[in-house]
C-alpha cells in the first residue's frame, strides 16, 4: 500500500516550543470514502494562532492531543474524487493535516482559482490571513480619512494587509516591526507613511510620540506586550483597538502584567474589541472578491517566505516567534503534477 508522511504533536511545549513537540511519522496514504477527495498537498500554512492548539487548554480553537496529527491550512491538488464538487486537478483549500497526502470530506474545501493569483496565495492575502485583515479593517477598526492607524506586526501576513487596506481608506498609517528590512519594505513599497524597528529602539513611548505627534486614532494589535503598552496611552477620544493577536505573549508560561490600562477607556471613551475571523465566514467570499480585485489592480501587495520542503514544516513554524518571515510564511510541501 502506498504511503505518506505526516506530522504529529509529540509533547507539549513549556515555554517556546521546539523541534522535540514534533514528529513526523510514515503512515499508509488514505483513500477517499463517500464524498470525499484525496488530496495532494502542495502548499501548507504555519500560524501564530497554532500554538494556542499546542496546549491543553480551552481557546476559540480546540487543542490538540498529543500523538495527534496536527492540522493547518492547506492548499493541494485533488488526485481522487468521490464527489461531484470536485475533480482530479481541482486545486482546493482547507483546514487540513499537516500531511502529504490527505482524504478529506468535499464539503470541507473551498476551490482556489488560479486565474487570481499564485494558488499560495490561498494561504496568505487570499486567505485567511487577509480576510482577517480585510474585516478586522473595515467592520471592527474602521479607519477614517486622516485617522492615525498603528498597526503591531505590520510586516506579517495580516498587518500588511491592514495597513494597506487603513492607506486606501485614507488614513495616516504606522507600523511596528522587529528589522530594518521590514520597516524599509513598509514605508518603501507599501506606502506606510513611518515604521518602527521596535528591536532597534529602547524608547518605545518615545517612538510612538515621535511617529504619532497626533495621537492614535485605531490601534491593530497583532503583538500585545510592551508594543500595546507604548500605544495605549497615545489613545485618542473615540479611539477604535482591533485585538487580532497576542504573539508576544504565546510562549509565556506565566504572563506578565502591564501597566493598568482599563483607566483610559474611560478618558478617551474608546472601543476594545476581538476579532475571530471565523466569525465573518458567511461573508469570506465578498472578502476574497475584493482582495482579489485589490492585488490584480496593485493597490495591496504582499509578499510570501517559502520553506522548501514537507520535512521543515517544525523549523517555519518555529521561526514565526523568531520574526523571520516577511509578509506570509508558507511551506512549499510538493510541485502540482504535471
């Protein structure tokens, strides 16, 4: 019988995961039952948010076990199909195993149309990633002409997009990043109007007085820790924070307490709120179709970090707390057939 490989959650990390919470493992290829497609996987996502999943404990995305494979969002190219929403060369989209190979339920996957784009993109700014940043913008943030926009991890997959979706909306927009190359690839090639290198910088309230003379009219918080310390009291009245993510505080065993902030609410009568991108997927195609209108007019560019090969899935996942990537960090798991 033919075989594949997959990865699975060996312990659970304390602290920043390493290479010794993963194994990959060889299994027998799946074979599709009623309704379902095999699928070969050509590209596979890592995530923040994974991390959450890699300890037992309850969050809006349920943990994994250990011994389990893990699971992410994929993009691949059906090889079988038992359905008649699909057929072999489709390319599909799903939350899927961390795996080569995978035999899924047709009524899971989404169809990725080539003609909008590098199939990758599914993972990225056609993706998750930028329907996140697309209603996280317009619904919950809501940036208005000449607003101040500060946006935290804004060279990531998201925050990229945020701010250039606050930029067409007519914004003043700011961003926070861990390099030189990303501040210089957000003022140069995405229109930011200042960036700062926040490794680089030992007065972060001092950074942001300086970028934001005006105050803070919308905070997009990817990061949280001592970025939204140096933000929230720059808040202005009727100041909107989107909280999208809290990277800086996934591997904290303990975490840590910051300044009080809840005093500021009060004199600034600003809004905090969450984002769950699962919470717009009645709407995840009107994101798409505008995204993608974006991207093939130019108005948003993006960027993707490809990890060769299946076997370095672990070492892409590690490095989003190392802040490698630039833009969307993806593993290139195969080439389609020919």
């Amino acid at each position: 019988m033919a075989e594949t490989r997959q990865w699975q959650l060996a312990s659970r990390p304390v602290g920043e995961p390493t290479h010794d919470n993963f194994e990959l493992v060889t299994v027998d290829r799946p074979e599709p039952g009623p309704n379902e497609v095999l699928i070969k996987t050509l590209y596979q996502s890592v995530d923040p948010y994974m991390r959450g999943r890699m300890r037992d404990a309850e969050s809006y995305a349920e943990p994994w076990d250990v011994g389990d494979p893990m699971q992410a969002s994929v993009v691949g190219e059906v090889l079988e199909s038992n359905s008649s929403r699909f057929e072999s060369g489709d390319f599909v989209t799903g939350d899927l195993l961390w795996a080569e190979h995978i035999a899924a339920d047709a009524g899971e996957l989404q169809r990725v149309n080539p003609d909008h784009g590098p199939i990758s993109t599914a993972l990225g700014v056609l993706g998750m990633p930028g329907v996140t940043a697309y209603w996280g913008t317009t619904d919950v943030a809501d940036p208005n002409p000449g607003d101040t926009v500060v946006v935290s991890a804004a060279a990531g997959a998201v925050g990229s997009v945020v701010g250039q979706l606050a930029k067409l909306s007519g914004a003043r927009v700011v961003g926070t990043a861990g390099s030189e190359a990303k501040v210089d690839w957000l003022t140069e090639e995405l229109g930011f109007d200042a960036a700062i290198n926040y490794k680089e910088t030992d007065d972060l309230s001092g950074a942001v007085d300086e970028t934001c003379p005006n105050g803070v009219d919308v905070y997009f918080d990817n990061v949280g820790g001592p970025i939204t310390d140096a933000v929230w009291p720059r808040l202005n009245v009727d100041a909107r924070v989107a909280v999208c993510g809290q990277i800086a505080l996934y591997n904290e065993t303990q975490v840590p307490t910051g300044p009080r902030k809840l005093a500021k609410l009060i004199e600034t009568r600003a809004k905090v709120e969450g984002l769950l991108v699962s919470d717009y997927q009645p709407r995840w195609g009107e994101a798409l179709q505008r995204l993608s209108q974006f991207v093939q007019s130019g108005d948003i560019q993006y960027r993707e970090n490809v990890v060769e090969g299946f076997e370095n899935a672990p070492d892409a996942f590690l490095g989003l707390f190392e802040g490698e990537n630039i833009g969307k960090q993806v593993v290139k798991v195969a080439d389609r057939d020919e």
